[in-house]
C-alpha cells in the first residue's frame, strides 16, 4: 500500500465508508506478508519506487503461484524473472491476465496502467545468442515504465552493423550493452556515445570465455569512460539501474 492509498484508507474510516475492523484487515499484512516459505516485502514500492520483484529459480512451482497469488491480490505490478513454462502455466490458473516471455524467462502481471517514458533504454546485443539476456533486460524495463529500442545483433564482428544503428543507441538516455564471447561490444560503443554504458556480459562463448567470466573481466577492464558492468548474464539488475537513470 502507498501512502496515496494510505491517505484514502483513513479518509475511508473518517467518512463511515469502512469500519475501523476492515480498515485494520487491509493493513494487517504491512510491511511483510509471511507465507512461511517467504516473506513478500510490502514496502518494497514506497521505499525504492518499485514493488518487489520475484527470482524465480530455486523455487517451487507453487511457491511461485503463491507469491504472485498474494502480490496479485494487492493489485500491484508484478515481475517474476527466471520463471519456466510449467511455472508460467501454474501461474495462469490463477492470474488470467499474466503473460510469459519464454525468451527472457519472465512473468508479468499488469494490475495498473503503465506510462511509459519519453525517452527510452537502448537495448544492444552483440550476437543472436545474447537475445535471452536482452529480452529479461527489455521485459524489465517496460513494466517499470521505460520505452525500450532493441537492438540484436551488432557486434564488433560485422562492426558495420553497429553503425547502421549508431543514430537509434546516441539517441538513448540510458544504453544496455549484451555481450558474450570477449564482451568487447561494451567499449566500442563507450567509444562513441555521450551518454552511460551498463555493461552486461553473458555466459555465452567457447571454453576459454569461462561461462561468461572473461566477458565480466573485460568489461571491468574497459578503457572507455562512462561504462559501468553488472553480473554476468543479469539482464535484470542492468534494466533496474537503467531504469533509475532514465527516469532522473
């Protein structure tokens, strides 16, 4: 509950339109609500700006159905990242309007209206490969309210590529940059924009990429200004940061 919802509940009991005990019953779940195998942060909203989002894997199927059943019932936006099919489906028994993005692994269920930013988040992968990472990265930016520009595809193997779509990545406020194999893709565009860089690197490459560690390792390394690096493969917590910066 936000403090607008906060100030209408009491407005609610001084004007007689609920009783003082449906009053309490709205509240009683502040500030968490404990399922017994988790603890759903109710405040999550109020303190930081966004409700809190759910990690998928490691849980049960029904342990995510319940998550998203209670958060539903707040009629908040929801996130549930890493999240599988069968997962998903469980999901949908409960929740009609939930939609699964099988690419980025996510779930989402809208229970308010979305306005999306002026300005947008370019999203720039260096390969086709890197697409599942962009898409938890875009999936995560668009239901936090920021107009989302993919761009797939452009690494500095076919760096012409990149250049065809220079205009659309300077354009950005914010720009994620997707990259596996070297992740080199992260400097080349610090290079040549004004704007921050979030690098993330990805686990995608051969053997001595080290599932995505030599990527992380050039990206703390880049040499260009202005280029910040996430964990490998969180497509999320770089959308979660861009998302801040695109909304100063």
């Amino acid at each position: 509950m936000d403090i607008k919802s906060l100030e209408m509940l009491l407005e609610d009991v001084k004007g007689d339109k609920v009783t003082v005990e449906e009053a309490i019953e709205k509240l009683k779940d502040l500030p968490f609500k404990d399922l017994g195998f988790a603890k759903i942060d109710n405040h999550r909203e109020l303190r930081v700006g966004y409700p809190e989002v759910i990690y998928c894997e490691g849980k049960t199927t029904e342990q995510v159905k319940a998550i998203i059943e209670f958060m539903d019932s707040k009629k908040v936006n929801i996130l549930a990242t890493r999240a599988n099919k069968e997962m998903y489906e469980k999901v949908k028994e409960i929740c009609s309007k939930a939609e699964y993005n099988e690419l980025g692994r996510t779930i989402i269920v809208k229970n308010k209206d979305i306005t999306a930013t002026e300005s947008y988040i370019a999203i720039v992968t260096a390969g086709t490969s890197d697409i599942k990472v962009a898409e938890e990265a875009a999936v995560t930016a668009e239901i936090l309210g920021n107009r989302v520009k993919r761009i797939f595809d452009v690494g500095v193997a076919g760096i012409h590529r990149l250049f065809n779509r220079l205009e659309d990545i300077r354009g950005a406020k914010v720009i994620i940059v997707i990259a596996g194999m070297e992740g080199a893709l992260a400097s080349v565009v610090g290079g040549l924009v004004d704007k921050p860089v979030i690098a993330v690197p990805t686990s995608i490459g051969y053997g001595a990429n080290f599932n995505g560690l030599a990527a992380l390792l050039s990206m703390l390394n880049s040499c260009a200004s202005g280029v910040s690096v996430v964990n490998i493969d969180n497509g999320f917590g770089a959308a979660y940061l861009a998302s801040m910066i695109n909304k100063i």
